[in-house]
C-alpha cells in the first residue's frame, strides 16, 4: 500500500477541494466520497479529515479569508488559490497541526500552484489568523 507523507496528502486535498469548487461552480452534482476516492487512490483519514471539515466550515473559513485579504476577497481567488487557503485555515483553526506546519505547508504548495502576489496574500492571511488565534487564546 502507498504511503504518502503529509505534504503529499495536503496536495491531494488541495486537489480533492479545486474538484469540488469546480462541480459548484458548474452546478454539477458530486458525491464528496467519490471525488476524494478519485484523487487519492488510498483510504485516508487525514484526507477525510480535512476535507470534509473544510465543507463543513466553508462559510467560517471564508468569512476569515475574507477579513484579512487585503483589497480583496476569496471568491476572486483562483480555485487552486482558494483550495490552499482553505486547507490551511481549515488546519490552523480546527486540527492540531502545529501553526508553523500548517502555515509552511501553505507556502510550498503556493510555492508550486499560485503566482508570486497570491503566495505573498496567502502568507500574510494566515499568518493574520494565527496572530488573532493566539492572541484570543483558541
């Protein structure tokens, strides 16, 4: 059985979440199982995880994005963009990631998938949220 590490698993996440904001937006019917079983050959808790806490979160997750991009707003982002962004919110408000790890991991798939300005965004989001997650204690 293939054993993906972490940073691997978040790309299929990001992939699984690029999927489904496509069928959205298309208005086409989908089956988040079935999506998930189609990017990620393998059966993966942390994939379930995370995927299925950031649909459940969407409004939460966006409502913060939207807070703290600049002269912007998440639904403006490219999909990609906006997979990364809310994985990464997703997993520095309601996993036990440590901050550090959730935000790094951001930035490497950033690194790969968005340009240079949306990576910068990216970057001063989160790092917004987990100055406001720490110092409001959660």
């Amino acid at each position: 059985m293939e054993q993906l590490n972490r940073s691997e698993l978040r790309k299929k996440i990001m992939t699984i979440l690029y999927q489904i904001s496509i069928y959205e937006k298309g208005k086409i019917e989908y089956n988040v199982d079935e999506v998930i079983k189609e990017v990620a050959t393998i059966d993966n808790e942390f994939i379930k995880n995370i995927v299925y806490g950031v649909i459940t979160y969407k409004d939460e997750i966006d409502s913060l994005a939207n807070k703290y991009l600049k002269d912007w707003s998440i639904d403006r982002l490219g999909n990609t963009d906006k997979a990364i962004l809310r994985l990464s919110i997703y997993e520095l408000l309601y996993t036990d990631t440590p901050p550090i790890v959730s935000i790094n991991e951001a930035i490497e798939l950033a690194k790969d998938y968005s340009d240079d300005s949306v990576r910068k965004m990216i970057n001063a989001t989160l790092d917004a949220i987990y100055h406001e997650k720490v110092e409001n204690g959660k």
